[in-house]
C-alpha cells in the first residue's frame, strides 16, 4: 500500500498515455472527447505536482499552511492519495463517462481545474513569493485553456440546464473546498506514519534536511 501512495501518480501518467491512445482508436466527438482529454491533463498535472519537479506537498505544507513538519504534516502521502485519486480521479473519469446524463458533474471538474489554476498562478506565488510552483505548468498550458474552451462549448451547444449549472458550480465549489482544504484538515496528523521521503520537499528543505544529524 505504502507503494501505492508513493506511486499513483506515476501509474496516472501510464493512464494518461493509455487513454490517449484508446481516444486515437474510438474517435469520441464534441463534450465527451474533451472531458477525457481533461482527465488526462488532471494525470500530466499530478505528474508535475509529485514526480517533475514534484515538490508540491512540502511546498503546500509550508506555503499554505506555514508547517514546521513539511513531509508529514496537514498534507500527507494518505491523505495526498485519497485527495488525488479517491476524488480526483473518479470524478473527472465518471464525468466523462456520463457526460450525456451528468453534465452538471462536467462543470464541476472544470470548476476544479479553474481552482487549480487560481491556486498555482495566484495563491501559492503571492504566499510564497516564487514565480513557479510545481503545478502551476500544466495548470496554466493545460487547465485554462481547456476549461474555457470546454465552458464555451457547454454555452455555445445550450448542453446545461440551469440546474446543471446550480448543482454544477455549487459541486465544484465544494469539491475544491471540501475535497481538497477541508480533507487534509480532517484527516491532518503530526505524528502520522504517512511521511514523503525528502524528494517531495523543496530543494532549500530538501537541503536542510540532509544536513541534519
């Protein structure tokens, strides 16, 4: 299990490829082709978040909630994993397998990714004072254009009710606030044997750690 919760991210990025390739073979058209190339994006942007550079959790840890135990405490690799894929990932998969019926679940992963990209350009920078983080990459190349285009589309094709857009938009609010803030608050333990081993620290920590007797 412990390999799994350092890992998932790497068998997302295998899923990405595979997805793509099953894309090339079934040519799906219209909303349903863009929400698996979005669950392909949440992969490659997972992927930057924990492999390259992947010094997302000590540096959340640090930034956003000012942690003295960066590889351990509130985000860690449990809690990373429940977050990531337990949420993460179902929700983009069934959203875009049940895109004709659940258009209001579509609206509330992109909702996601936009809280993403709020998150990694705006929030993590200004509290941080950095230029990069890691995420914000494919948040920025990936997630916002994405998102834009797959809301212009929704408008334009008149594919939402308006209780797709209530129930959408209120899901996708508590998705990033619940799903993702409110999670790592509740299941957050100092003494958690759930440790990232030091490459998921940033490097001026990773640094420091080594360092230490």
């Amino acid at each position: 299990m412990n390999l799994l919760r350092l890992h998932w991210f790497d068998i997302g990025i295998g899923l990405a490829l595979i997805t793509g390739i099953l894309l090339l073979v079934t040519h799906p058209v219209g909303l349903g082709l863009l929400l698996w190339i979005s669950l392909i994006t949440l992969f490659v942007h997972q992927f930057e978040e924990y492999r390259y550079p992947g010094y997302f959790p000590g540096m959340m840890n640090t930034v956003l909630f000012a942690s003295t135990r960066p590889d351990r405490f509130p985000l860690n690799s449990q809690t990373s994993l429940i977050v990531n894929v337990l949420v993460g990932w179902l929700a983009y998969f069934l959203a875009a397998l049940f895109y004709r019926h659940a258009v209001w679940l579509a609206i509330a992963t992109l909702l996601v990714s936009v809280g993403n990209v709020v998150a990694h350009v705006i929030l993590f920078n200004i509290k941080g004072k950095t230029r990069y983080n890691p995420g914000m990459l494919t948040a920025v190349v990936l997630f916002l254009p994405l998102s834009v285009y797959c809301f212009s589309w929704i408008i334009g094709h008149h594919a939402a009710t308006a209780v797709d857009w209530v129930v959408g938009l209120a899901l996708g609010a508590a998705m990033n606030y619940i799903g993702i803030l409110k999670l790592i608050d509740w299941l957050k333990d100092a003494d958690t044997a759930y440790i990232f081993p030091p490459r998921f620290l940033p490097p001026r920590l990773r640094a420091a750690k080594a360092e230490q007797p």
